[in-house]
C-alpha cells in the first residue's frame, strides 16, 4: 500500500538532501575510493555475461541513495513489483494485468494466474506455433505464389513497429533469413518506397495491430492489400496478422492458421517479446529469438530479487527521480555508443513518455511533481558531432544514459571499437570533470595565446562540468544482452511510475489528436465544411487547397 503522508516526507527528505549537495563537484565524491563498485550494480547470468551499470558519476551519495531507496520502498514498489509479476490488475484505469514478463518466462514449470486461470499453456502454445510458423518460411516450405520469401513487410507502428524495428537493426550480424522491413507511417512516401523495389510474389506482408484499428496500419494494410491484387488472385495468401483482434483479422481476410494473437494485459510498448517480434524472430531464428527471451527473463529474476542499490532497474529509475523530480532537469539523453543501436532512444521514446508522460495520478489526483523527462538521443559518436555542445556548454544540464559494448561483431575493426570505447568514456569524464577557467587559461598559454586576446578566449574554454551520466556496459550486443537491456528499461519505467503513483500502462493522452483527425478528414474529403475548425486549422486547410 502506498503511505502517501510517508512518502511525502520522503520528497521532502530528498529535497533538502538536494539543497546540501547541489553546488559539490561529483568528483569530490570519489576521494574515499571504492565509488565506482559501490556506486554500480551487476547482472551476471550466463544467459547475457556480465552486465554492469555505473550510476558514480551521478552526485548521488550514501544518504542520497539511502533516501531515494527508503521513497521506493515507502511507495510500495516491492508490492507493486510481485502484484505485476502475478497477475494483478496492475493497470486500473484499463482494469488489466500487466504481464508482458510472461511473454519471456522459458520456465516450462511456471504457472501464472490471471483470474485463476493458468495463462502459461496459452503463451507456450503461441510461441510455438510462432516457430514453426518462422521455421517453415526460413526453410523455404511457406513460400509465395513466385517461390521462397525473399521479403518480409511488417506494417505496425508505435508498440507495433518501434520494437521490432529496434530489434532487427541491432542484432544484424544474427540476420540469416528474408530481409525485413518496416512500414508505419500513413505518410504514403513510406508505404510506397517500401514496396517499391519488392516482388509482390515473394513478399510477405505482416499487419501488426493489438486493435488492428489504428488509422496508419489499416491505410498501409490496404495499399499493400492492393498492391498483391495487381498479381496474386488471392491477395492476402502472403498475410500474416499479429493482433488481439481476431474479428477484425477475419473481416480483413486474414486465415485464422495465419493469425498470432496477444491479450490485453500486454501493452503496445511492451509487446515485442510475442507476436509483435515475429518479423524479428524471422529475420534471426527462433533459436536466437529464445536467447532474447532468456536474456530479458534474467533481467526480470534480477529485478525481482537483487537488494535496491544493487538492483539495475532500481538504481536506473532512481537515479531518472533524482535527476527529473528532485534536481528538475527536465530531460534526459540516451546515448548508445553501439551504432546498431540507433532506434533505441525512438524506442525508449515511446516507452518512457507514453508510459510516464501523466499529469494526473493513479487515483485521479494532480501530480504534484513533474511527470516523466523528455527523452531523446542519437547513437554516438555521431551525437558528439551535433548536440553535445550543448550538453558540455548550454545552461541546463542534461543527465546521458550511455551504454557500450566491451567488443563488437567485427574482429578486423577491432583497433576501431577502441576508439569506439574512449570516445564514450571520454565523453563521460569530461561532463564530470569539466575544465576550468584556470585549465582553460593555461591550455591557451601554451599555444602561444596571451594578454587581452587570452582573456576574452578563455571563457569560451570553460566546461562547468558536474554533468551527470551513467554508463551501461555489456560484452556484446547480442540477442540476450539486447532482451536484458529492453527488460531493464521497462523495468526502471515500472519502477518510476510507482514512486509517482501514476499508472505507466494506459496512453490517453494519444486520443485526442486522433478523434480530430477523425473529424477532419472529412473535412478535407469535401464532405464537411470548415465551420467546425478552429481559426488556425481553417486557414492551414485554405493554403493547402490553394497550392495542393
Ligand atoms: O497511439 C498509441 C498506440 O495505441 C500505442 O500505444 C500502440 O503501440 C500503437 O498505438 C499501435 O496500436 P495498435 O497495435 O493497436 O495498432
């Protein structure tokens, strides 16, 4: 139960705590030694190898640490965590459980009730069939009316694109069957592109929709519906659907044998560890599909049962508390050092601010703290040759998530991996140490710069530095480091949404925009006329009539 006179005691704490320590350089901390161990919690299972996140260089202390653990646990995070784990009706506002851990849960033993009904036969029964299903079209026996799949079209977006789409970029080097591509905007620039160069007779077209309602995939569904008729007597012969819908697939023509679906305890932004990551487990093999399932229930049995400040989504999320709600800065950047990682902070987009991007708590109260950052990011280092100017010299700070591989996939570039890894922790050091006036005054002396022109250089040198970061190591990107790193992202969600007492697990806030639109397209057909627009849209639809 969550002690809410308690727990606001504890902000209260926290809030002090950050009045004393705010101005004291981060550095200054590591003087005792140690820090770095004390300040880092591990992952070690033989399904990812060794993982590590190092949260020293935050300006989080002993008693720091102390407070934001005691607020975790005087929210009720651990309660939380187990009711999530088994089934509760977690998600209130929807009325739903939140299980997409039992998605990954390879123990053939587990049993998991939702209402007292054992849901784990059903999820072995539909990995299963996922399997045979992605065996037989990478083995060539499910093949087009032209031969063998060659391609593969996943139309799906938000939860039903950004996983997947994530996923089978970062683990290329495990790719060994048809290509895939991913199609989600309603802009038809994506739609068309996509098809462009494919063969409709050896192509494989996936819907992926929970509602297999949304405006977007439906559109695309359809052009790649008639796209197939152009060749094919039976157009959706090469459909697949991934979908909790199954009237919808059927009123679309979809065969049921070629229907994966979910229950609506698994939510869009958490759905690519079943059907929604078919296109993934098609593009690496089920085998490696299992092994990123295996790597992100390793992170769940660590979440479930390591101590707070050794806990990796514990720490992550509070570290995100300390930073957002107490120190109030009001974004944060996810850095991954790892290029195949490019989606991720799109991905992590979606997870964070459509899961914790709430104003109103779970008991339809006013927050009364800031909800969840903006999150953003771009692999480095191309990010160091764009926004870490900003991050090094603007006026906010802004807290780096990095994270890094200890060795990459390609061992004849291994002198460039190197330069890969000091470029990260480099980067990491210099936000923390910064440079100061005096360093900078010095490093102009010494290329000769002296007197007035010293002077009005040398501040532009300066780097305030106590920029906080924290830094995700992992041997390798593969399947179960990639699954544990998604799981330990959810996870520090999870947990940051219970210490704000909001429910991370509805998406309201995405209704409105598309009830407009529904309103407007009639508008724009000639069907309605304008008189129901707002100034503003009523002339934007003037000049795109006059110049479309
Ligand atoms: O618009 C938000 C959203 O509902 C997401 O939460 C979801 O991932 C996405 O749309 C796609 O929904 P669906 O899988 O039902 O097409």
């Amino acid at each position: 139960m969550v002690d809410s006179m308690q727990s606001s005691e504890h902000w209260a704490a926290l809030a002090a705590r950050h009045n004393a320590v705010a101005g004291r350089p981060i550095t200054a901390l590591f003087a005792d030694g140690g820090r770095p161990e004390a300040f880092s919690a591990t992952l070690d299972d033989p399904a990812t190898g060794p993982m590590l996140l190092d949260y020293s260089r935050c300006n989080i202390d002993t008693e720091t640490r102390d407070l934001l653990v005691a607020l975790a646990e005087a929210t009720g995070m651990e309660e939380r965590r187990e009711a999530m784990f088994t089934g509760k009706r977690i998600n209130e506002t929807e009325n739903r459980a939140v299980l997409h851990t039992a998605l990954r849960n390879l123990d053939e033993e587990a049993q998991i009730l939702v209402d007292g009904a054992d849901v784990m036969p059903g999820l072995r029964a539909t990995l299963a069939r996922m399997e045979s299903f992605a065996r037989d079209l990478r083995e060539g026996r499910i093949r087009g009316v032209g031969g063998r799949i060659g391609d593969v079209v996943n139309i799906g977006i938000g939860g039903s694109d950004l996983g997947p789409a994530m996923a089978v970029q970062a683990l290329r080097p495990f790719h060994d069957g048809p290509r895939v591509h991913f199609v989600s905007n309603v802009d038809p620039a994506h739609i068309h592109d996509t098809l462009e160069d494919l063969n409709p007779e050896t192509t494989l077209i996936i819907v992926a929709s929970k509602t297999f309602t949304t405006l977007e995939t439906m559109a695309n569904a359809h052009v790649a519906r008639d796209w197939m008729a152009r060749v094919l007597r039976d157009p959706v012969r090469q459909f697949v659907a991934l979908s909790s819908a199954l009237d919808r697939t059927a009123e679309f023509g979809i065969d049921p044998a070629r229907v994966f679906g979910f229950e609506d305890w698994v939510g869009g932004r958490y759905s690519v560890w079943g059907p929604i990551g078919l296109s993934l487990m098609i593009a690496i093999g089920p085998e490696n599909f299992r092994a990123f399932l295996a790597g992100a229930a390793a992170m769940d049995r660590h979440f479930r049962t390591a101590p707070a400040a050794q806990n990796m989504p514990v720490m992550l999320a509070l570290t995100g508390i300390w930073h957002r709600q107490i120190c109030g800065h009001a974004s944060r950047a996810v850095v991954p050092y790892d290029q195949r990682l490019a989606r991720l902070p799109a991905y992590l987009q979606q997870l964070e601010m459509e899961s914790n991007g709430k104003r109103v708590a779970m008991d339809g109260s006013d927050l009364e703290m800031p909800s969840g950052p903006v999150v953003w990011g771009e692999p480095g280092t191309n990010g160091q040759h764009a926004f870490f100017q900003l991050i090094h010299q603007g006026t906010e700070a802004v807290p780096c998530e990095f994270l890094l591989a200890a060795r990459g996939h390609e061992p004849l570039l291994e002198a460039q991996h190197r330069m890969l890894i000091a470029s990260c922790l480099a980067q990491a050091e210099a936000l923390m140490a910064g440079r100061s006036l005096k360093q900078a005054r010095a490093m102009l002396r010494a290329h000769g710069i002296k007197g007035r022109a010293l002077d009005r250089q040398a501040r532009h040198r300066v780097f305030p530095g106590n920029r906080p970061s924290t830094l995700l190591l992992y041997p390798q990107l593969t399947p179960a480091t990639l699954g544990a790193i998604l799981a330990l992202y959810e996870h520090r969600v999870f947990v940051e949404g219970v210490i704000l007492g909001i429910n991370s697990f509805d998406q309201w806030g995405v209704e409105l925009g598309k009830e407009l639109a529904g309103q407007l397209l009639p508008v724009l057909e000639g069907e309605a006329d304008t008189g129901t627009c707002d100034p503003a849209t009523r002339q934007a639809i003037a000049f795109l009539r006059d110049s479309g």
